[in-house]
C-alpha cells in the first residue's frame, strides 16, 4: 500500500510517499538535482514498490520547491533540514522501524554523506563531487566523456564538417588543465572524510557513467575503496531492467546486512 503523506521544513509543506511493509528496517530514498520524487522515468517510485514488496518500508519526499513541495529549492547543500524532516516524517508513520537505510543517486548521494548522520548506512550511487559553479562538469568528467567521444567515429565527421562547437572544447580543455578548483577539493575531502568515518556505506557505480568515473578517480587518489560495488552500464540512473536488478541487490544488501 502506497500513502501520500504532508509534512512541514522550515516552514514550508512538503510531500512524501510511503510505501508500507512490515519490516523494522526502512529505505529513505532522497531525489537529486531538481528531480521529483518519483524519479527519471519514474525509477525510485519503481525501486520503492519492490523493496516493499520485499518487506521493507519506503519513504521518498521532495524536497522544498522541487515538485509537490512549496519553497525554494536551494541546491542540494541545503537539504539537511529536509532530510531530518523526512526521517522524522518516515518513523512517526512507519513506528515499528528501527533502523534506516538511506539512498541517493549523484548530488542526492553527496547530500546524504553531507548530512545523514541521523541515518543508520547509506547506499550512494554515483556520488556528485564538482562544486564550483562554472557549469562545467569536474576535470575527470571531462576527460572521462573525452576520451568516449574520441573513440567514436563520428566525431572525426563531424569536426570536420563544422559539427563540433570548439569554444566549448576550449574550455573543457582548459579546465582539464587547470583541474579542479578549491570548492571541488573541499567538497572532496569532506565526503571521502564521511565515508570513512562511517566506514560501512555501499557504493554503487555506473561503471561507464562521467559522473561515476569522476568519483572513482578521486577514490583511488585519496586511497578510499570501501563498499564500492560497480554496476556494467553507462547509465546514470540505472534505467535498464538489468542496471535496476543490479542496484536493487545493493540497496537489499544494505537492508538485511
């Protein structure tokens, strides 16, 4: 059974969705970016009805002005008042959990690291690490879909007929030079600072994914390689059946560990 529920943050309304089950250990599931509860092709709301049908409750939320939610949306660095509202939501209408695992997909896994210290283990998948505003994606991200597109013949067609918008190559290059910048570095080191103090997080990785390369590449810089767990598709979101069959068998490691 699946239950729309309001509940207040900072003062605003916001809506989540509860997928009942018996289970005393529960899924919070936070969405990313400017992404609805429901998800990219309507996957968490696909990923919450089978953990439930699993056993297991789930709880996803948007987050303020995202959505069905009121308010502002303020980026994902400032959603630790809605996180803590939606566990609080989560065990008012789910009392019999007593332990809860949170998940989120890219800048959502990031916040998670950031601000779920409340949470009992998380699942990150494809943790964001790029802070510095310019639009551009991090240094690894760039070289990472770089180097794809070099291998791909059509890019060569296309530079050659005009297809190819080099003031945007210009930059990328630039930046791939330059590396990252020191809000990337802090953003960096404070997640990596989590995970290991944590010490018990999963780590699922889209193995052909910018986003996930991009994480994988400070991982091995720092050292860190705990719980991380790699998934074959270069699909960020996991939207092929097999990718979700791969991500669920995380999330229900996590849940019965």
């Amino acid at each position: 059974m699946r239950k729309i529920v309001d509940f207040s943050c900072a003062g605003e309304q916001l809506v989540g969705t509860l997928d009942v089950a018996d289970s005393a250990t529960g899924l919070l599931i936070v969405s990313g970016g400017n992404e609805i509860r429901a998800g990219a092709h309507r996957g968490m709301a696909r990923l919450a009805r089978l953990v439930a049908e699993r056993g297991h409750p789930v709880f996803r939320f948007d987050r303020r002005g995202v959505g069905d939610s009121s308010g502002a949306n303020g980026g994902y660095r400032s959603t630790r008042p809605d996180i803590d509202a939606a566990l609080t939501t989560f065990r008012h209408y789910a009392p019999r959990v007593k332990r809860i695992i949170g998940f989120g997909i890219c800048d959502a896994a990031t916040a998670l690291a950031l601000f779920g210290d409340r949470i009992d283990r998380l699942v990150l998948a494809n943790p964001w690490l790029h802070d510095d505003g310019d639009g551009l994606p991090n240094a690894e991200a760039i070289k990472a879909r770089y180097a794809q597109k070099l291998r791909e013949p059509g890019t060569w067609a296309r530079a050659l007929t005009g297809g190819i918008k080099f003031g945007g190559l210009a930059k990328g290059v630039a930046k791939m030079a330059t590396g990252g910048s020191a809000r990337d570095a802090d953003l960096e080191h404070g997640l990596f600072d989590t995970l290991r103090r944590r010490g018990d997080s999963l780590i699922a990785i889209a193995d052909g994914d910018a986003t996930a390369l991009t994480f994988l590449a400070a991982a091995e810089r720092v050292g860190f390689d705990s719980g991380i767990r790699l998934i074959e598709t270069d699909s960020h979101s996991f939207a092929r059946p097999s990718d979700e069959a791969a991500l669920l068998a995380i999330i229900e490691e996590a849940l019965v560990d």
